[in-house]
C-alpha cells in the first residue's frame, strides 16, 4: 500500500449556514487564482459553518481575505495523505499514529479516482512534531 504524507497548513472561516455562503467564498478564491489542495465544511454552533481552507499557498489565501473583510482563523496544522486505492488504503497511516499513541482528533477520506485516494488528518498541536516523524511527513 503506497502512500506519502504532506505536512498542511490551513485556516477555517465561520461562515452563516444558509445556501451559498461557501460558494461566495470558493468563487472569490478561484477568482483570485488561489489554489486549494483541500476544503471541508461541517455544521458549527448558532447557524454557523465552519469552512475550512487548505491553501497551496496561505499568503494568496490571506490575500483575499482580506480584501472581503473575511475573519480567518490562525494557520493551524494538519496532514496531507495520498496513495493508491484499496481496501484498507487509510489504515496504515492511521494504525502508525495509534500504535505510538497518538489520537487523531478528525480525519477526511475520499476515494480520487484512477486508483487514488486522499485523506486529511488532523492531530493535537502537541503530537504534530512527533506524529510528522513517525508519518515521514515531507
């Protein structure tokens, strides 16, 4: 099962949960010429969504934030998985981290196509130095 890890920075915006609220956003990015390698929403507290933002390059991300006034969040971290397709194809990045004992706060998979799959994995800020050794994360 061949895979490689990216180490990621993004930030996430809280966004009113109503229709086309993330749109707007990804439209003004890919107007922009901003390149995202991921994005994930979810439902957050008092009809909000949180959105976030995986940039190839943050600065051209804060960039137009900052021209719409969009409240970001700090850069935080996470990790990049990409590998071939097959069953069980998410396991072994994730048994690695559990068998050092190190929790993964959220995960996002999805099968890309063409024998390829992709996964997003976040860590605590206080396992990321160690989770990226033990992970090779380039």
């Amino acid at each position: 099962m061949a895979y490689r890890v990216s180490k990621i920075n993004y930030c996430y915006a809280m966004v009113s949960s109503r229709a086309g609220q993330g749109v707007k956003i990804l439209s003004a990015l890919k107007d922009a010429g901003v390149n995202l390698i991921a994005v994930s929403g979810f439902p957050a507290k008092g009809g909000k969504s949180q959105l976030d933002l995986v940039p190839e390059k943050m600065a051209d991300l804060r960039r137009v934030a900052k021209k719409h006034a969009w409240k970001l969040s700090v850069t935080k971290k996470g990790f990049l998985v990409r590998g071939d397709d097959e069953i069980g194809a998410a396991l072994k990045p994730l048994q690695k981290l559990a068998d050092n004992k190190i929790n993964v706060t959220a995960a996002d998979a999805v099968a890309a196509g063409k024998g390829r799959y992709g996964m997003l994995l976040w860590v605590k800020p206080k396992d990321y130095n160690r989770a990226a050794r033990i992970l090779n994360a380039k």
